[in-house]
C-alpha cells in the first residue's frame, strides 16, 4: 500500500474531515489508527470521535486483551500486551459485525487500567454512527488474524513519534498503574520495546503516516 508521510497534519477538524469522507459511499466504515505504544492513538481516536459526535463512535482494541487468568493460563503474562495476548478471532468478528449491522445497538469492550482488566460494553456503536474509530498497536500488522482485520478497514493510518517520547509516556503508564520506578522501566525495555519493534515492521502497510510531534492539537476545538 502506498503511503503518505504527514509530519504536520494540521488541526483537528482537518483530520476529523478527512476521517469523516470515508463515509461517502458506504453506510458506515471504519477507519484504523495503528502504531507503537504510547504514540497517542486512544487521544487521537477518542478527540475524532467526540469531534464527529453522534455520528461517530469508539472501538479499541484493548478491550480484546486476555484476561490476567487466561495470560496465566497461556504463560503470557509478562508479556501482556504482546500481539498473542489479545483475542484477534474476537476483534475481527466484531469489526465485522459493526460493518454488517447497522440497526441495533453494538456493545463494544474496552480495558480498565484500575482493574487491570478487560471490561465488556464500556462503549457503544449506536445504529446512527456512520464511522467507527478503531485504535490498536497491531492493525495493520501483516499476521494471521491481523490481516483480516487491516481489511476491514476502510484506510489505516499510522501514528509514530519519537522514541525517547514513547518510552517516558510508557514508563509514566506503568508507574501510574503502580510499579516501582525500576519495575517500569524493566517493563517497558522488555515488553513494550519488542512490541514497538514489530508494530514498526507495519508502517508501510498504513494508507497514512501521522506525527504526534505536537499532539495538544489532537485536542484542539478549533
């Protein structure tokens, strides 16, 4: 897929715009924001969404972790938030079902960084959303189950920043889920780091490439 870099996407209401064409020909799409952790998807896609309105709606992936027991279960928990630690099969069958019915209420997951826990129906598609904002580090990642999702996907962007910036913003995540300094950093070298690596390896497979260099505009009411 050819890709644009997009250093300076410009304002909110610009990318909000952008999101919202690709409902032109279809009832309802869905539009992907991948990238490396603590590059600002759940910001981006969240400001989108409450930009749109009720046109619009929130799907992360994040709510498809497994749980702590099942990480137990598969001897994956430190390795929670790696690619086999979320249940693809489920996300995709949900993708697909946001896209094929368009006249009830579609209850979606999301996870609780107090629980540290998967939580379901946090989040609703409601029949009117014409654009569903999905966020998650392996969307366009080219594995099994992930392929099938990246297809469901009307465009994928793809989110980078800096290293040094990822990786304060994913220590500053684990010592506010309460981690010890030492602890965090541990984390995020061995977890969080491998995990960047390989949702690197997707960038190329992203319709667009956006800078978080500067992302207080993802706030912007402009």
């Amino acid at each position: 897929m050819e890709n644009t870099a997009d250093q300076h996407p410009g304002s909110l209401p610009r990318l909000a715009a952008d999101a919202w064409r690709l409902t032109e020909s279809v009832p309802r799409a869905v539009l992907g924001i991948a990238g490396p952790p603590g590059t600002g998807k759940s910001t981006l896609a969240r400001a989108l969404v409450e930009r749109l309105g009720a046109g619009a709606a929130y799907l992360p992936l994040d709510g498809f972790h497994l749980s702590n027991g099942q990480l137990a279960r598969l001897g994956l928990t430190a390795r929670k938030g790696s690619e086999p630690s979320f249940d693809v099969g489920g996300y995709v069958a949900l993708l697909r079902r946001v896209l094929d019915d368009r006249a009830h209420d579609i209850y979606v997951p999301d996870y609780d960084r107090t629980l540290h826990e998967p939580v379901a129906a946090r989040h609703r598609v409601a029949p009117e959303a014409r654009l569903v904002v999905t966020e998650g580090n392996y969307l366009a990642c080219d594995l099994p189950g992930w392929r099938a999702a990246h297809g469901l996907l009307g465009e994928c962007w793809y989110i980078d920043s800096p290293a040094e910036v990822r990786e304060q913003r994913l220590v500053e995540r684990q010592l506010a889920g309460g981690r010890t300094p030492a602890e965090a950093a541990d984390w995020v070298a061995t977890n969080d780091g491998p995990n960047g690596e390989l949702v690197e390896t997707s960038r190329e497979r992203c319709g667009r490439i956006l800078s978080t260099i500067g992302m207080d505009m993802f706030n912007s009411r402009q």
